[in-house]
C-alpha cells in the first residue's frame, strides 16, 4: 500500500502492488545518472517544480511532441482529456525549432509524435522526416482511424522513415471499444493493421486495461497480436489510470503489475510466465515489467533472457531469487499450437530486396523475429510516487521550454483539475 497523510484531508492509501512476484524482490540497481541539463529550479517541491528541476534524478528516453488537441474521438477515458474538433495549428516549423530544443536538451531520444491524434495534423509527414534527422526513432501514437481511412498517409509516412506506430488497441471485441473509446472500433483497428503492413511499417499495439471491463481479453490479445507477425512487433499495456478524462474514479478498475502478469500467465496457458519477465533498466523499476520472445518459422516462439533495450546501465548487484540463469534467461520453446492459437502469418514486414546485402538482411530478419511484451504503470493522483517521477525518463515537452516526466505533467486531481496540462 501507497500510504500519504495530509493535514487537511487526512490519511489516505491506495493499492500498488499486488500479488508476484513480491515487492520487495522486484529490484534493478542503477548507475546514478549525473550531469542532466535542467530547466527550472527546485523551489516548491516535486511535483510542482516540474521540467525538469535538480531534483530529477534520470535522463529522458522517449520525448513525447504533442502536435495537436484535436482528436477524432471522443473517448470516456483519454489522459489528455482530448476530443476537441477546434484547434489552431502550429506552424511545422515551430515543430521544427521544438525538435532541435529536444535534441539539444535531451539528447538521442526516441521522439515521439502524439496529441491529440497526431494523424490529424496536416504536415505529419515532413515532421517525421525532419525528427529523423536529429533522433534514432520517431514513433507515431494513433487511435488508428485515419490510417485505416487513409492509404495515401500511410504510404507517406513509411517514405518519411517512420519507426513503427504505436497504435491504441484495447481487446478484441467491440464492446471492449464501445466502454473505453465510446464506439465499435475493432474492424477499424484491423485495418489500420492491414495498411501498415502493406506500407511496411511496424506497429505495437497499446491496449488500455481495467479491471472488470477488458483484462479477460489480454490473452486472446496477445494471441491476435502473434498471429500478426512479422508487422505487430509486441503490446504494451497500460494499466488504466484516473488522470484526466476517466468514468472510474479512485481504485475503480486499476491494476497492478503482478495483476498483469498473473492474468496474462492464466489466460495464455503459461505461455507467458512471471518468473520470466524483468523490470526496467531506465525508468524506476515500479513503473513496468518487460518480456521478450523470438519468433521461430516453424510458429513456435522461444522467450529471450537478457536485460531491456535500454542506454541506462545496471549494477552488479543480484535482482533477486526469481531472477536466476532457471528462470529469465532459459531458453524453452513453447509451440504455440498447444496453445490453440495460430502461427505468425508474415503479413508484411521489413522489405528484402536485392538491393540490400546479407547482413542488412540478416539485421532486417532478426528485428521482425523479436516480438516484445512490456507494461507499463503510469500514475495518477491516488498514485503518485515522488520517487518514481523523479526517475522517470519518458518526458513530455511542455511549450516553450520545459520536458516533464509524463505521469507529473498528466496529473489531475480527483475533481480533474491539472496540475500542469494546459489546454
């Protein structure tokens, strides 16, 4: 239990952690990140001295770049509290000049470009061309419905270099759509798929979790999302949160990472085991749990030890009893066909042409055989940990001059008043 006490409201505690692996055993040691460049000064006290203060401990990973407010939905949960139709565009060269402030001040991040719905923005684009001359990876966070309508986009944006979109995708149902984001959206969602994979993008799907609502679906979502390879490259969920716009207020619906693993290890037959996955080496190891697998052309898949893709280095120091050569990194292959669920079918993936050499295609085939497994617990007002924001490193770049841990810049209090979101 998370437990506060404040001198005009009283004690209150709030659930974190339930179930296994134990709390006390969920460890990743860090080096100490030292030298970050900072934006503001410590006077109020964390949260409030947001973007960033000296008091942040990490440097930043991933930069979200919010291009827009507008959203073609109108969803009952949304952390932006997005679904405006009325927006006035930013010019893409104030974009531009906000990019090189990210590189200068963060560094080689992964950029991403959200909202909003981004797709919306009218030069997405030349965007995510000029984003990869300054950064590793530019990924697109979409609900999908513009990629489904629009072809012509989509072919754009593979031209562009796009990384891979990371695309909102709850379950595999309509009435799972229907409570989180107010409509049937399932066939929508598919054929986003179907259009990235025609323009060879990547996708991760990100589904939104709560209990009671969709968390019986996370199986059959991992299963869908295997049976999509080499396009669908993973999931990553997201525990629903209260910020924002959100009908289930207070514990209503939240889950924890155990919960996850737990529920996943259940309804995937053992396919996915606790014992197997790891936490964070970047952000604070509370804050998500990560799992790997290689795809295999005979449709098993084989579970992948080692740590997170991640700059952040580790101690030495041992993790824990779980986390041994038995349990994280052994290699057992597991046919999916016990399973029940089908084989990977290549939709459309990294392009091998003649015009490439073998390595590069030894690298493109290795990359489209990797299918990931992560999670990741954002906090709210109920939640909020001042030490896990302030080893955060997914920033949000707030305008004109300030990156901010993304739980801290999205915190809403229980009546949904912002403490730093504006507009």
């Amino acid at each position: 239990m998370l437990c506060r006490v404040c001198p005009d409201h009283g004690a209150f505690q709030e659930t974190i952690w339930r179930g296994k692996p134990d709390f006390e055993t969920w460890r990743r040691p860090k080096t100490p990140v030292t030298g970050l460049k900072t934006q503001t000064s410590a006077e109020r006290g964390c949260p409030n001295d947001c973007g960033r203060c000296p008091d942040h401990g990490q440097h930043a990973c991933t930069v979200l770049l919010e291009l827009t407010t507008l959203c073609n939905l109108r969803c009952p949960v949304c952390f932006a509290n997005s679904g405006s139709l009325e927006d006035t565009p930013v010019p893409a060269d104030t974009f531009i000049e906000r990019m090189h402030w990210i590189r200068e001040e963060a560094g080689e991040v992964v950029l991403q470009l959200s909202g909003g719905e981004p797709t919306l923005y009218p030069e997405l684009a030349p965007l995510v061309k000029e984003g990869l001359k300054l950064f590793p990876a530019v990924q697109l966070n979409t609900n999908g419905i513009r990629l489904a309508e629009d072809f012509q986009m989509v072919q754009e944006l593979a031209e562009a270099g796009l990384s891979w979109v990371f695309l909102q995708f709850d379950g595999v149902s309509d009435q799972t759509f229907e409570k989180i984001r107010g409509r049937a959206l399932f066939d929508i969602k598919m054929k986003a798929i179907e259009a990235c994979a025609k323009a060879g993008l990547s996708v991760v799907l990100v589904p939104t979790v709560a209990a009671g609502i969709n968390d019986h679906e996370m199986g059959e979502l991992f299963r869908l999302a295997l049976s999509l390879g080499p396009t669908v490259r993973g999931v990553h969920i997201q525990p629903m949160t209260t910020s924002g716009r959100n009908p289930f207020p207070g514990s209503a619906g939240r889950l924890t990472l155990p919960e996850i693993l737990t529920k996943l290890h259940e309804q995937t037959g053992g396919l996915v085991r606790p014992e197997a996955a790891f936490p964070p080496s970047c952000e604070h190891e509370r804050c998500s749990f990560h799992l790997r697998y290689r795809r295999k052309d005979d449709g098993t898949i084989v579970p992948m030890g080692g740590e997170s893709e991640c700059c952040c280095k580790t101690t030495d120091v041992p993790l824990s009893a779980e986390e041994t050569a038995e349990g994280r990194r052994r290699s057992v292959e597991v046919t999916l066909n016990s399973w029940q669920a089908p084989a990977p079918k290549p939709l459309l993936g990294i392009p091998m042409s003649g015009q490439t050499n073998a390595f590069d295609e030894f690298i493109a085939k290795a990359r489209q055989e990797v299918f990931s497994l992560t999670c990741m617990a954002f906090q709210d007002v109920w939640t909020a940990d001042l030490a896990r924001l302030r080893g955060c490193c997914v920033h949000v770049f707030s305008p004109p001059d300030k990156l901010m841990p993304f739980c801290a810049f999205n915190l809403t209090s229980a009546d949904g008043r912002p403490l730093h979101r504006r507009g």
